[in-house]
C-alpha cells in the first residue's frame, strides 16, 4: 500500500484527477474494451469530480469509453431524491461530461429483491471484464463505501445495516436530521473492492487522521475496513500534510 501526500485537500484531490484521467487515456491508447472506473459518493471525491469534469472541457480526456460502477446506495431513496446517490453522481458528475448513460450502473434502493439485485451487481462487474481502478473515500471509522467495521475482508455485494456513527455522519446531508438518514444501504463488499486492479482512496477531514495512522502503520485489522489495503498489490491512499 503506498500513500501519497500532498499539500492540502485541493492538492491530493488534484493529483488523483490527474492520475485517472492519465490511467484512462493509456488505456484507451492501447485498448479498444472499456476502462471500467468504480466510483464512490460524498464529500472526499466532490473536488476530484470537479477537477476531472475540467479536464473533460479541455479535452484532456474522453469518458466515452468508460463503464462505472458506483460503490453504495441508500435502501428506500428513488433515483430521483435529492439525497440518493445516483442523483449526486448525474448532478456533481455524471451531467457534465461524455460518458454515454447506458455505460453507468447503480445498485437499486428500490429493488424489491435486494439477494438478487447484489448478485446481479456482481456478475455484470465481472461480465465487464472486473474493474480496473477503484476510486474511494474513507469515513471516520474507517469504513470504505459501506462497508462498516467488523466487515469481513472478502465480502461481496450486500445490505447492511449502517451503524450509529455513519448515520451521524451522513445527517449533515439530510438537514442534520438523524431520522432522515435511511438505516440501511447496499454496497459493494471488500472483497469486491479488492477484486479492482488498482484502488485509490482519497482521505480528507483532520478528524480522520488517527483512523487513517491506525490504519497505515497497522496491520490488516477487519475492525478497520480500510487496512484491507495491506492485503492489495496496487493500492494507495491519498491525503493532505498533517495526517502523520
């Protein structure tokens, strides 16, 4: 697991911009199959988003050839509710660059069949050949997509019951109502994550910083989702000056 360190939130959010936007253009240059992007949602990608959606308008890079697959949502949001997950991705992402729509895939929330909406995530991620770079964030107790702690290292594609913190957390996105933030979600499982061939994880929030130096300088601990990264041959973990 590498980490790399970087001025200031902007400056680490800028770098990993730069760095897909690279990895997907060396493989559009040699490749004709889609580059398969895993995606996640929240506050740690917004700059990230932004910076990619400028490159997009400066024709630095095309979408038109990547698949994605998003790491989480919400049970019980539609797809049109301001606070689902598939409505931040088309309005902080999605709506501003080329990627075609039908190249973009969401787990349901609404699904009335939760076994086999997971199970069909994970064989179309598969039938798109596996991802290649999975992009993420890490939450306060070191959780990666929903993955909550406790959550073993080869999970798959599920529901859970988010804990106390993550609801906390997430309130500030529901009016700071607690009971707005739905208890439950289906995410994508470490194990999924660890299928990708690369994974990224952008880190921002000092108050994150004694999770993430647990996590660094600490072994694969399933109470700390993210150090599953230990156990990854290309992974690395981005952050701003101060978090060691």
């Amino acid at each position: 697991m590498k980490l790399i360190i970087r001025k200031n939130h902007y400056e680490a959010s800028l770098w990993s911009a730069i760095y897909i936007a690279g990895r997907i253009n060396a493989h559009n240059a040699k490749n004709k199959k889609p580059f398969v992007l895993g995606l996640p949602t929240g506050s740690s990608p917004l700059i990230i988003y932004q910076e990619l959606i400028k490159l997009y308008k400066e024709k630095k890079v095309s979408f038109n050839n990547v698949h994605t697959f998003n790491m989480d949502e919400y049970i019980g949001l539609s797809k049109e509710h301001p606070q689902s997950y598939r409505y931040f991705m088309n309005e902080y992402f999605f709506n501003h660059i080329d990627i075609d729509p039908a190249n973009i895939c969401f787990l349901d929330g609404m699904t009335d069949n939760v076994q086999r909406e997971c199970m069909l995530y994970e064989e179309m991620i598969l039938q798109k050949g596996g991802i290649e770079l999975f992009l993420g964030g890490m939450g306060g107790n070191g959780h990666i997509a929903f993955n909550e702690p406790g959550s073993p290292f080869d999970s798959r594609t599920r529901l859970v019951t988010l804990n106390n913190e993550t609801i906390e957390d997430n309130s500030r996105f529901f009016d700071g109502d607690i009971s707005k933030v739905p208890s439950a979600a289906l995410t994508v499982g470490l194990g999924t994550i660890m299928d990708a061939r690369e994974v990224l994880i952008i880190v921002n929030g000092k108050n994150k910083a004694k999770t993430l130096k647990k996590a660094v300088e600490g072994g694969a601990d399933e109470m700390l989702p993210v150090s599953c990264l230990h156990k990854h041959t290309n992974a690395a973990i981005v952050c701003e000056e101060g978090f060691f």
